[in-house]
C-alpha cells in the first residue's frame, strides 16, 4: 500500500526562510548594540581615570539605557555615582548620588551575588547618607539565609549602634555573645558593648540618671568579662573610664568619692597588668638574645 506524499502548503518554505531571516537580523541586532554599549562603557571608563566622573556617567547610561544586563556597566555607573557623592553633605543632589550608585550595585549584585568588595561599598554608601533601614533590611535578609553568622549578627548592632538604636545593637550584641563558646571571643563582644557605652557617655548631651544607667550596662558587662581575664588591660581600662563617667552624674560629693575609688581602683590594676606584660616580653627578649635560634640553650 503506497503512501501518499504530503505536500507542504504553498508558500510555506518562503515564510520559513523570511522568519530565520528576521531572527538571524534580530540577534545581529542585538550582538551589535551590545558591542555599542560596551564600547561606550569603555570610554565611560577613560573619563572615570581622567576624573571626570560626571561625563563616565553619562557613558554608562546610556550603555545601559541600551544594554541594561551588562554587570560591567552597572558596576562601573556604581562607582562613578560614588565618587560624586559627600558623605556628611545634606543636600538632594548629593543624596541622589548615594541613591544612583546603591542602585546600581544592587542591579549589579543580582549577577554577581558574591561580591564581598561590592557589597561592602553598598554597606558604606547607604551608612554614609543615614539610609540605615536599607542596610538593615539587606543584611537582615542575609541573616535570614544563614542564621549563625555572627559576623552578620555583628553588622546589624554596628549599624543600630550607627542609627542611634542603641538598645536593639545591644540586643543583637548579646545574641552574638551567647553564641560565642570560647572565653576570649565572649570578652571581646563584650568589650565591644563597653565601648559603645563609652562613646554615649562621651557625649555632653547624656546626664544625670541616664548617664548612670548607660554607665552601669557598660560596667555589668565588663564584670562579666573581668570573670572571663582578670587581667585584661583593656577590660580595667574601661572600667576605671566607665567610673569616671558615672561620677559626673552625682552632685553629692560623697557620692563622687565612692565612683574616683573605684575608678582608682581598675586605674591601678590596668597599671599593674601593663607592666607585668611589659617585664614578661623583656625577658622572653633577654632569654632569645642569651640562647639565639639555633643554638643550645644552657642549664
């Protein structure tokens, strides 16, 4: 039994061939706006050298305008946009600046996920222009994606201490230091939640019952840490500092006699502690210079 022979319908091949034909022009297209763009990118990139940031932007616009998926563009806009911004200037020009080159790291960051150096910039610029609740949701969602990060942890109550949120960067502070098994990385966040008490207390605009209470967190946590080294300079340093500041906050001169004895007190141990260290390294030196490396040492 023979088959028929079905026979395309007329003028079938024609329109084929006319379609790849559109698609093969569609993809030259493409390909050559693309080589446009970059090369407007690469000239962008001689301005950015010469310093002349404003015309590199202009470049990398309109690349982009273009070719909105280059990472190379969007990086180097970011960048461009950065150098024109002023930290600490409060005017629209300059936050739209901070605003541009976030977004274009951000645009950036969608191809290029793990860029440490990149994400770091972003951190800066939006903490640099008080954008402090976009740096805290982007790294609230990285928190999220790994739970246990305590250097992430330890981002979010840097960037509420930066933010003036001092009592949500202590709660994450401790978080952290409930994280922390081994003694000296728990003194060190403990060290790190004295500072910042340090550095309110530092301030002229902090008095009376308040300066107390900002003292004594510092202080508590720094009794933990004592518990930890005893003979941690930099824990009785900043205690003899924390006592110092809270006897400002008494008007009772016998109240202000209890706070100077205690702040003699740790005065006096940082003192000791610094000079035992200081006789122990000269005689680790003495004992390298009577027995040199490579030589037997005597009994």
């Amino acid at each position: 039994m023979s088959r028929t022979k079905r026979s395309r319908p007329r003028g079938f091949t024609a329109v084929f061939a006319a379609c790849g034909a559109l698609a093969a022009l569609l993809l030259l297209g493409t390909g050559c706006e693309e080589i446009t763009s970059r090369r407007e990118i690469q000239k962008g990139n001689r301005l950015y050298l010469e310093g002349r940031y404003r015309n590199a932007i202009e470049m990398y616009e309109s690349a982009l305008a273009r070719t909105p998926d280059l990472d190379i563009g969007q990086h180097n806009a970011g960048l461009a946009y950065y150098k024109m911004f002023q930290p600490g200037l409060e005017t629209p020009e300059n936050k739209q600046m901070a605003e541009k080159a976030a977004a274009h790291f951000q645009a950036y960051l969608e191809q290029n996920p793990g860029d440490r150096k990149v994400i770091s910039l972003l951190s800066t610029i939006w903490l640099d222009s008080g954008q402090y609740e976009k740096a805290l949701a982007y790294w609230s969602d990285v928190l999220a994606k790994n739970p246990d990060s305590r250097d992430v942890i330890e981002k979010l109550a840097n960037i509420n201490r930066q933010a003036g949120q001092y009592d949500k960067a202590l709660e994450w502070h401790m978080k952290r230091a409930e994280m922390e098994s081994e003694p000296g990385a728990k003194v060190k966040v403990y060290l790190d939640i004295a500072q910042m008490q340090w550095s309110r207390l530092a301030k002229p605009d902090l008095v009376d019952a308040e300066r107390v209470q900002v003292a004594d967190v510092g202080l508590a946590i720094l009794q933990k840490a004592e518990q930890l080294d005893p003979n941690h300079a930099q824990v009785q340093s900043l205690m003899g500092s924390l006592y110092q500041f809270r006897s400002l906050a008494h008007h009772a001169a016998w109240a202000r006699a209890v706070e100077s004895a205690s702040q003699r007190y740790h005065t006096v141990r940082f003192s000791e502690i610094t000079k035992a260290a200081r006789a122990s390294a000269a005689a680790d030196g003495a004992g390298d210079k009577a027995a040199p490396a490579g030589s037997p040492a005597e009994k």
